[in-house]
C-alpha cells in the first residue's frame, strides 16, 4: 500500500470484477432484441446461461416502451481543447499519447430491466470527441467494482472511472460506459458480479446513446469495440457474445478487449482467496460482496449467521449501495477467518445447489461460443486481486471452442494506487485504444 492513500479504498471497489457471463446462446440472442419493456427476459430451465423471452403486447395504440429508450440526458464536462483532456488524463496517471480531440461527457438515462426482467431505469456515460465527424465508431468500456451509489461513470468525478471512456473519445471514438444496475442514477441496490444484468444494462446504454447521437445528427457505428476492467471485463464478454450471437439488429461485435477479468470463479478465483494466494483484505471485501449480492439474487443462505461470523451477521447493510469504500472496508475483517464460519467456507469451497448454478453462469463467460471478431486478453502478471489463472483458464476454454485468443502481457505499473490490478487499468487502457485505432 503505497501511493496515492486516498485512492487505495475508492480503487479497487472499482476494480475486481472477476466474472460472470450470461452463457448466451441463440435464445438469449432473441431475448436481447429490444423487447418491449414488457417483455420478460427469463433464464430457460435448459441452461442456466439460456435466455428465454415471454412477450406481454401493450395497449393498442400507445406505443410500449422499449429498452434503451432515452429517458434524459445530462451534459456533464466538456474538455475543449486536446490540451485540456491530455492534462485530465495525467493528472490521473492514464496515457494521453493518443489524444487527438477535446471531449464532451453526458450522463444519458434509459430504460433497460433489472435482474429478474422486470422493467427499470440505469444510467451510464457517454463520451464523445469535439470534432465535425458525424459517423462515430462506438467503443464500450465496462468499469470495474464500486459499491457506493455515487461511484459510477456517470455521476463520480473519479478519473480512474472516467479516464478510459475520456481516452477513447480523445481518440475519435463515441465511448460509453454503463454505471451497471443500482449504481448511479439507478435505483435499487447493484447486483454485483450478475453479467445478464450487465449485459442488459451495456446493450440499453447503446441504444440509448444511439438515439442520443442521431438527435445531434451523428451516427453511431454498427461495430462495437468491447472493452473492461475487472468486473466490467467479464461485462464486456457478457456484451460480446450477445453481439455476436446477433442480439441487436444494429449493432455488432467489432472487437474483444477485457482487461484483468474474474472470468472462473470456481476453478481460480475463489481457490485463490482461499488459499491465500491474493491480497486478505481485498479476498474479504470481495467475497462478503459475493456471497450478500448473490443472497439476494439466488437465496443461497436462509441465514447470515450460518454464513458469517457473529460480528459480521449484518454485513449485508455494508452493501446496500449508501456507504462509501472506505467505510465498507474499514467496517470488514482482516482475514476471511474472522468473517466466514465453517459452513460459510464450506459453502464457497464446494458450491452447491442455487449457488453452484450462478457460479456457472458466473463462469460461462469464454465457454461455448468463439469471438469471431478480433480479440484479446490482457493481464498484468502478479495481480492480488484478479488472480492471472482466471485469463489463462478463459483463453483455454475459448480455444476448446475453436477461437485462437491472443493473451496480452501489459507488464506492471503501480503508480495509481500501488497495486497491480489497478495499474493494469492503466495499461491496459493505453495498449487497447492504440489497437483500436488499427482496426
């Protein structure tokens, strides 16, 4: 724990987003379409990753909401000059080699659904370069883990949240970034660590920044370049494969670009806080994250105390989306001895029932389907918070589907925060919006 002290609790809350994916498939695909609000998205009793879609017609001759509807949009920051973005950006420790363009940010509300398909609002960020181009190439960056409300791309002045999409309109690009459900503007808690939701959430934030665009007379490309990190990078694989298995009519897959993902949680990310392989406290955080917003979606615990220590029964109020990273992380344990009982590192050592089934989910992230577009992985060697089997065991599973992924070494920088995951972020961005601009 080195530089930067202020950074070192609001970092890494957005930072590990190791994994999940919706498995989507053709019906997932049909489900993603842009149903009406009405329409349900449900996982299909086949499959857990398997989307299933039940149509509710609206009241004739009123049009029915849909998702990705613009509900409002913000104008937050313009930076004019490429002078200006290029400070910004150093003063949060990104690269601004390739800043060819001031920016302008807007937060951009829509309707999308929420975990269960019922109908909801998010909000998300758009950025886009002051130039007189008016067909923009749309980039996607999902961001890493916050808890707190107000830590999100749209409504945090956090450069480590806002820098990427920044790059990348500095490049030329039309950058958004979704805050994810129950962050931001969106009400309810955030159902961490759950890729349909997120992938809802990206696939809406497009639409709506589409419909944005068109109304200045700009048009967003069809071909989406993917990028995240952390917990946005098993987001941008969410978004991914739903693109390439045609989930919008517009829009599609043009690159894959995760950064320092979570994308096995059975098999090398939960092993490795077991066993004490990544940083304790960051291992507690992570896990009491976990095991509450997977409670809350799956029921896996009919009780907190069968799960946590007496002194951590009421952890889940710690994540209700009110309190700040610091607090969080001052208000947990050490060690995951003092959170979890037996049973609760029982329960993590060897999931099972409704649990196991959302860890597989979880983990579908590179399984059965194969990025025909260009893709890569990036890592950082070292990382104590995503641990590197995750990329290895995901570039593994995409070449068992006949995909040849590149995995990308982006060394080690711990300027930001004094840690390698957060340092990958900053490489990882650097390296990413220069491959972009080849494609």
């Amino acid at each position: 724990m080195t530089s930067h002290p202020d950074r070192q609790v609001r970092f890494r809350w957005s930072r590990l987003h190791r994994a999940s994916f919706l498995a989507v498939s053709g019906a997932t695909a049909a489900a993603l379409m842009a149903p009406p609000i009405g329409a349900v998205p449900a996982f299909a009793t086949d499959h857990p990753g398997h989307w299933a879609v039940q149509d509710h017609d609206g009241t004739a001759g009123h049009r029915v909401p849909s998702r990705g509807d613009l509900v409002s949009s913000i104008p937050l920051t313009t930076l004019a000059a490429r002078a200006d973005v290029e400070a910004f950006l150093r003063a949060q420790s990104f690269d601004a080699g390739t800043v060819r363009y001031g920016v302008s940010t807007f937060r951009l509300v829509y309707r999308t659904v929420d975990a269960h398909g019922a109908p909801t609002t998010a909000s998300g960020l758009l950025a886009i370069p002051e130039n007189d181009n008016r067909r923009l190439r749309p980039v996607l960056f999902a961001h890493g883990t916050q808890i707190f409300k107000g830590d999100a791309p749209s409504t945090s002045s956090d450069g480590f949240l806002t820098g990427p999409p920044i790059t990348f309109a500095a490049a030329g690009f039309a950058a958004v970034a979704a805050d994810y459900l129950g962050l931001g503007e969106g009400p309810g808690p955030h159902p961490w660590m759950d890729v349909p939701s997120e992938t809802t959430a990206s696939l809406d934030l497009l639409r709506a920044a589409r419909s944005f665009l068109a109304g200045r007379g700009t048009q967003l490309g069809r071909d989406v370049l993917a990028t995240g990190f952390s917990q946005g990078a098993s987001a941008a694989l969410g978004l991914g494969r739903a693109l390439h298995d045609g989930a919008d009519p517009w829009f599609r897959l043009g690159a894959l670009a995760p950064i320092s993902g979570g994308y096995d949680f059975q098999n090398a990310q939960i092993p490795a806080m077991l066993g004490g392989e990544l940083h304790p406290k960051f291992s507690v955080a992570y896990t009491a994250y976990l095991l509450v917003a997977y409670n809350r979606l799956h029921h896996i615990y009919d009780a907190p105390a069968a799960i946590f220590q007496p002194s951590y029964v009421d952890v889940a109020e710690l994540f209700d989306g009110t309190h700040q990273g610091l607090e969080v992380l001052n208000g947990l344990p050490d060690t995951l001895a003092d959170l979890l009982t037996p049973q609760g590192f029982a329960l993590l050592a060897q999931p099972s029932g409704a649990f196991a089934q959302a860890l597989t989910v979880l983990d579908s992230v590179c399984s059965g389907w194969a990025p025909a577009a260009p893709s890569r992985l990036y890592y950082s060697p070292g990382d104590e918070q995503a641990a590197n089997l995750n990329t290895v065991h995901c570039q593994e599973r995409f070449a068992a589907g006949g995909s040849r992924v590149r995995l990308v070494d982006l060394g080690v920088n711990r300027d930001y925060s004094g840690f390698v995951h957060e340092g990958s972020e900053l490489l990882g961005t650097a390296a990413i919006v220069r491959w972009f601009l080849t494609l």
